[in-house]
C-alpha cells in the first residue's frame, strides 16, 4: 500500500501538470473589459491540485497517512481477479456495443455474467439474457422514445422486426 | 385572507376528477423516471409535453408538476436501493442512504426519504403561498457575486467538515471543478481542455458520466472487492407495522434534517440560477456541521438521508417561483415547463398572478395535492423496492452494471461518454482504495458550471477587484463564513498543536 500510495499521488500530479498546462491554451490572467481569460479557472484549480498532491507526498514521506504505514498489498488475489473478471467484463460489454447493438451487447454481459461468474442455472442466465434487454427495449424505445445504438449492419433485420411491432 | 380563498379555489381546482386522476398518474410515473438512473424529471415531462394538448392548460401544467414532483421521490429509491443516484439532484441522500440499506436498513431509509420528501415539498408550498411578491423581490437581488459566494460556501461545507484527509478532499473538489471546465468555454466560445485531443471531450464531461461511473461501476467494484463477493442484506419482513414503527424511527430521528433541509432547500430553489442539487447538498454539509455527532454522517445516520431529501422536495417547488414570477426557469425542468407554459398563451411574470389567478392557484393547490398523493404511493411501493434488495448480489450486481450503462446512453447519447464512464469507475475504485473522497468530486462538478461563470461576470463587474466579494451587503458575510469555514481545520489542527506543546 505503501507504494501504491506514492504511485498513485504521482500519477495524479502528473495529471495536474497535464492540465495546467492544457489550460495555458487559452489566457490565464486577466483581460481588461472581458474578465478572466478561459483558462483562469481550470489553471489555478490544476495549481490546486497539484499542491495537494504534494501535500500528500509530504503527508507520506513524514509516514503520517494510515497506507504509508501499511504493507499489504494494494489487492490480493481476489482483488485482481474481481477487477480483471468484473472489470474487464464491463469494458467488453461497452465495446460490443458497437458492433451488436446496445441490447445485444446486454444480453451477451448478462449471459457471461450470471453463468461463468454468478454460476447461476442455465434456466435464470439465458431467461434474464433474453428478457432483460427486450424489456429494456419496450421501455427505453416504445415508452421513452430515446434510440440506442444499434451496432453494425447486420443487426438491422432484428430492430427492423422490432420497430414494427412497436410501432 | 383573499390569500387563503385563492388557495382553497385552487385546492378544489385540483381535486376534480380529472387533474386528480393526472396527478396521481403523473406522480407514479414520475417516481418510476426519477428512481431509474440516468433519467430524471426533465426526460419524463419532455416526452409527455405533447400528451399535455389534449387536455385544458392548467390540468397539463398540474399533470406535468406532478411528474416532477414523483422524480423528485423517485431519485431516492435508486439512491438507496442501488446506489447510485438517479439523479443529480439525489446524491447526496446516497451518502446516507446506502450505507443504511447495507446495514439492512433500507426501508428506514426509504421511508424517511419518502416522509423528509413530504414535510420538505409542504413547507416550500405554504412559504411559496406565503410570500410569492417579496421573494420575487429578494431573489432579483441576488446577483453573481452573491451565487458565486453561495457556491464557495458549498465547497466550504464540504472542506472544514473536518476528519477526512484535508489535501485529499481539495483535491477532489478542484478535479471535480477541472472536470466541469472541459469543453467550451462559455464566455469566450473556444473549445478548453480537449483532453489528449479526443474529439469527444468537446461536449464537455456531463454530471451523470462521473456520478455513474463512480456510484454505479465504481461503487460496485468497491463493494465487491470488500466484501469478498459475499454481500448479504438482511431483510426484515415488510409489514404494515414495520411500516409504521419505521415512520416513527425516521421521524424521531430525522426531524433536524429535515427542518434544516426545507429551509436552505426552499431557499436555494428560489434563487435563479441555483436549485434542488445544491439545496440537498448544502443542507447535508449544514446539517452535518450542526449536528451533534458528524462522525454518523456517511456511515447510515437519518438525519443524513432526511436533509437532503426535504431539501430538494423544497427545492424543486422553490425552483416554480423565479419561473411563474420573473419567467426565469432555475433547472432543465421549469425551463420545459416554462416552453409548455408559453405554447399554452400563459405569459410568466407578475401579470400571471392578476390575469390568470385560476391557473396559478390550481397550479399551487395542486402541489400540496401532489404531495400527498406522492408520499402515500411512495410508502406503498416501499416494499417492492426493499424486495429488489433481496435478489441475490450476483444478480443484482450485473442488472446495476446494466442499468448504469444503459442509463448512461440515455442521458448522452455518447459512446464516449460510456468509456468515460467505465474509466471514472476504475479510477473511482483506485482512488477510493486510498481514501480519496469523491463525493466532493461530484458536487463540485454539477456546482462548477454555476460557480465559473459568476466568478467571472462577478470579477468582470468588479474589473478585477475581488473585494467586490467582500463589500456587497448580502455576499460579504456568506463569504466570510465560506472562509472561516474552510480555514477551520487548519485552526483545529494549529489549536492542537498549542495544547501539546
């Protein structure tokens, strides 16, 4: 944790740096009869920033924060596996979304997930893959009217099936 | 006393059969809206804008109120059951809320959000019937220097509270403020802080994509890392007793925040510019510095639920008057409200009141109708979303991941906006594994919009001068509170170091 700690400040004043200077792109001081130029506010909150990750460095070279006094690890076995399993499923189904449609994208996650990480029944994991995502489809398409994406060419058979009945 | 008749005509107006059977049809739906993530009272009365032709003006405003009013309790439930807020204006009953449905006390949350809901919605409505002119009045003379020092001491709330790692907590609240910055520049029109240059980052990081990525995938991730994947809920049966004996829990127990909540919620909402998500998250920094044990805050205290929840009923019905009064709409919300309004003929401003007295009052008379109404279809469902509690947590997990992703789509129709999700959500969890608060993160993003824009009108004003947040009447002492405030913890800490010397 220890390590973890100082890594993680790191990065973040890396990112603050990042942004002061990101920020620099438009004026930072004061122009007369307009105001603060648009990168006052984000430029000396990024300065805010990293001052308090340098506080927290400080905090944990003079080993006063509970995780510079701390040697376990920042996640044991289960941990990554959690981030890795849970996680990585997550990214998947976002990027699926593109390619099989919001719904189909659902279905596929709800699938992996209840049967190779919930280890539910066959039954539960393929009725909830099914129902889920065409419950959602009635409710965000025919009731609320808002659209979601439909993936590439080839799904478009299923929601031209779809809109017809909904519509 | 001509008051009293106006509002008992409006009061009768209301409960006939029709705008009776809108309020109580536009109240389910709104709860239902308003507890999904993602989408909140302004998606629900867009979509049902149209419906509203085919009935008389003042039935169509009364049933789109009421619409407002059910999000407005709706937000709580996914707050508490999920976790996540459903909308901006329920984050902070989350702080609260979810650690007490962990504790396995979700209905006591529920119902404390539903009755805080209720007596916060009521106040608003008698001190809007009350003292419509001279608030309209009050709230003109509030200009940017004024929100501006209200914002500061928001954060200040947030920052002298004390016990949390001070350079953490500033930490968030300038990311969070960093984050509200991206996109266009208002004032100059140029596009600011295109991150790594993806193109994406030009419409600007809305409040939903961090408060989904933290409390729905963040949030999820945490819980299953520390719980070792075993989460279990004990849920007590729901009766109608356990009902009861938890209305008189939440009542015992959260009466300060909700007093505290009506008042700064109503007071907030009147404000132009401000409204329902910083009238709940002040009120939950205020009610948690004047209480008298500010460690249960975070950790499943009741207060901590009601404060937030009456003040952003209070809010929201507060928000209805610089909208009927100066025809200046305080949330995505009344500005609809206001375009139906103006579809309809009725012109908005201090006329409304003399010409059209009928529609105002039904208007105002259905408010304290709708509150009731929302309050008794609330209780009543209180046991179907306790019940979604109970689904085992490898199911429940995947449906929140679902609904946050899906919900997520809906509020900004981005792919973008989707990985900026998943990223907030493993950031959230590294960063929360080190103690880094985020709440302050999230508050400061929906804040910062409100805050930069006033800071630079307020300095432009000024030109350049920054005593101007000082000498005015009204901003002067919210400023100076907002900085003893903050420095509060830097005295608490130089006092300590006295004594042990």
């Amino acid at each position: 944790m220890r390590q973890g700690e100082i890594s993680l400040v790191g990065v973040l004043a890396l990112f603050s740096m990042y942004l002061m200077w990101k920020s620099t792109e438009l004026s930072v001081g004061y122009i007369s009869g307009q105001g603060p130029g648009g990168g006052f506010w984000p430029f000396w909150l990024a300065l805010g920033m990293l001052l308090s990750c340098l506080a927290s460095a400080w905090k944990w070279w003079r080993a006063k924060s509970p995780f510079s006094q701390s040697d376990e690890p920042f996640l044991d076995s289960f941990g990554w596996r959690t981030l890795l399993h849970v996680g990585g499923s997550v990214v998947v189904f976002v990027a699926l979304i593109s390619v099989v449609s919001m719904y189909g994208a659902v279905a596929i996650f709800l699938f992996y997930y209840l049967r190779f990480l919930g280890r539910h029944s066959w039954f539960l994991t393929l009725t909830m893959s099914l129902l889920l995502p065409a419950g959602l489809f009635f409710f965000f398409e025919g009731v609320m009217l808002i659209s979601m994406p439909q993936g590439m060419s080839f799904t478009q058979p299923v929601f031209d099936l779809l809109y017809d009945i909904i519509y | 006393m001509e008051l009293l008749s106006f509002l008992a005509d409006g009061i009768l107006l209301s409960l006939q059969p029709l705008n009776l059977a809108l309020i109580i049809i536009g109240v389910t739906v709104g709860l239902f809206i308003g507890a999904m993530p993602g989408l909140g009272a302004v998606n629900g009365v867009a979509i049902l804008l149209p419906i509203t032709f085919l009935v008389p003006p003042g039935s169509a405003i009364i049933f789109l109120s009421a619409i407002y009013y059910g999000a407005m309790y709706g937000g709580a439930i996914s707050s508490v059951t999920l976790g996540i807020p459903g909308a901006s204006t329920a984050v902070a009953t989350t702080f609260d809320g979810r650690p007490l449905a962990l504790k396995g006390r979700a209905s006591l949350a529920l119902v404390t959000a539903a009755l805080a809901s209720f007596v916060g919605g009521t106040v608003a409505t008698v001190l809007l019937t009350l003292f419509t002119p001279i608030l309209a009045t009050t709230a003109l003379s509030f200009g940017p220097p004024e929100i501006f020092a209200l914002m500061l001491l928001a954060f200040a709330t947030f920052v002298g509270l004390g016990g949390d790692d001070i350079p953490k907590t500033i930490f968030s609240i300038c990311l969070g403020l960093v984050l509200a910055a991206v996109g266009f520049d208002t004032i100059s029109g140029e596009p600011r802080l295109v991150l790594f240059e993806i193109e994406g980052f030009m419409r600007g990081i809305g409040f939903i994509v961090l408060a989904i990525g933290v409390y729905g995938i963040g949030e999820m991730l945490w819980t299953m890392e520390q719980t070792r994947g075993e989460v279990t809920t004990t849920n007590p049966k729901m009766t109608a007793k356990g009902l009861i004996s938890d209305s008189k829990e939440a009542a015992r127990r959260g009466w300060r925040g909700t007093m505290i909540g009506s008042a700064i919620g109503f007071f907030v909402g009147i404000l132009p510019a401000a409204g329902a998500t910083p009238g709940s998250l002040m009120s939950y920094g205020v009610a948690k510095m004047l209480s008298k044990k500010p460690e249960e805050y975070g950790n499943g205290s009741v207060d901590g639920v009601s404060a937030p929840e009456s003040a952003n009923n209070s809010a929201s019905t507060g928000a209805m008057l610089p909208m009927l009064t100066l025809g200046i709409p305080g949330s995505p919300t009344t500005a609809i409200l206001l375009g139906g309004m103006v579809i309809w003929g009725l012109v908005p401003g201090p006329r409304l009141f003399i010409e059209e007295t009928e529609f105002v009052w039904g208007l105002i008379g259905s408010f304290y109708i709708s509150n009731i109404v929302a309050v008794v279809i609330n209780l009543a469902c209180i046991p179907l979303f306790v019940w979604m509690l109970r689904m085992p947590f490898t199911i429940l997990a995947p449906l929140i991941f679902v609904l946050s992703i899906i919900g997520g789509y809906a509020a900004s129709r981005s792919i973008h906006d989707l990985w900026l999700i998943v990223v907030f959500g493993i950031a959230a969890f590294v960063m929360r594994k080190f103690d880094y608060p985020l709440a302050p993160a999230v508050l400061a993003i929906v804040l910062g919009p409100i805050a930069e824009p006033t800071l630079r009108q307020s300095l432009l004003l000024s030109s350049g001068d920054p005593m101007i947040f000082f000498t005015r009447p009204i901003a002067g002492p919210i400023t100076v509170i907002a900085i003893i405030l903050i420095l509060l913890p830097a005295l608490k800490y130089l006092r300590r170091k006295r004594s042990v010397a």
